[in-house]
C-alpha cells in the first residue's frame, strides 16, 4: 500500500480518512467492525504475496551444506514446493543426501542428522513434529522410508511462511497444516 492512489481509495471505503488511529480502532474497546472493513478494503486494493517472494534457499546452497556436513554429493537430492494454505503462502524445501562414512562401510558409522528450520531460523529441536492432517511428524516420516536414528543420512527441512502457528512458548514446535495450489520445484 505504498501508492497514495491506493491509499485513498482504502481510506475512502472504510471512512478512515481524517480520523485519528485511536478513534477509527477504538478508544476502550477495539472497534472490530472497523478492523474487519479495513482488512477487507486492503486486501481488495492489494495483490497477494507469491510464496517465491518469500524466499527460496535454493538447490546449490542446501548441496554446499550437505557435502560440508559429510553428505556424499552422489546421493543428494532436493525438493521444493511452492503454495498456500488458507491464503498464507508458503515455501518447503527439503534436502537429503547419505554420509560418505556410512557409505564406505565404516563401523560404527555416523547416525542421522537432521537438520530444520523455519524462517531462516534453524530449529534447537525438530519443531515439525505434526504435519498435515495425519499429525504424523518428520521423524515418524523418516522412519517410515528406513530412514531412522541408526541410518548414515542427512536431511535438511526449511519452511519459510508469513505466519506460522507454534504449538508451544518455546516456539520450539509448529503445525504444518495441509496445502493448496503446490507445485513442486526442481
């Protein structure tokens, strides 16, 4: 809403023009008829944000990291899915490679790491532990490919979203609801 075109046409919709914050919002109570007017007339003058405009971490910068943690660059592979969720876009990238120790046969070789994060922020844990509407976590996933904690693997989770619903205080934990509209990338 940086246009003062656009500015004037929200402001003439919802009768915000002139009129200070607090009186337009409310000055106890919050006025949410007035915030639902207001969200309204911006989202109709407004276009929505494409999930690539929230960023995308990329192919060659997730394989950069997954050698440098040992992962045999033979074995990587990357997936990316682009979409929505309720209107929220959002970005999913995945990448998985095996360790070159567990390769060779070395005994005992390396266990899984995994490595998440959610807003270029990396995770102290796995904060995807329910996904979709099975509720069924990343770590529940990997075990269900034979990828368990014994497996000389690497995978790297990262989602980048506008709003993201944490399921504890810690924000060490979020919900991953169901998508709309994806399309997979590379």
């Amino acid at each position: 809403m940086t246009g003062t075109a656009k500015q004037r046409l929200v402001l003439a919709q919802t009768g915000a023009s002139h009129v200070p914050l607090h009186h337009y919002f409310g000055l106890r109570k919050a006025n949410t008829d007035n915030i639902a007017k207001l969200l309204a007339a911006l989202k109709e003058h407004s276009k929505s944000v494409k999930p690539a405009d929230l960023g995308i971490i990329g192919r060659e910068h997730f394989s950069r990291l997954m050698e440098a943690a040992g992962g045999d660059p033979k074995t990587f592979t990357y997936n990316r899915s682009l979409g929505e969720t309720a209107g929220i876009p959002r970005v999913l990238e995945f990448a998985f490679g095996i360790h070159r120790e567990g390769l060779s046969g070395a005994v005992p070789g390396p266990s899984r790491k995994v490595i998440t994060g959610v807003n270029w922020s990396p995770g102290i844990n796995n904060p995807f532990r329910q996904l979709g509407r099975s509720g069924q976590g990343l770590d529940g996933i990997l075990a269900e490919v034979r990828a368990n904690t014994s497996q000389p693997i690497i995978a790297a989770l990262h989602m980048a979203c506008p709003r993201v619903t944490y399921t504890d205080r810690g924000k060490s934990a979020i919900v991953v609801e169901g998508e709309t509209g994806s399309e997979n990338g590379e």
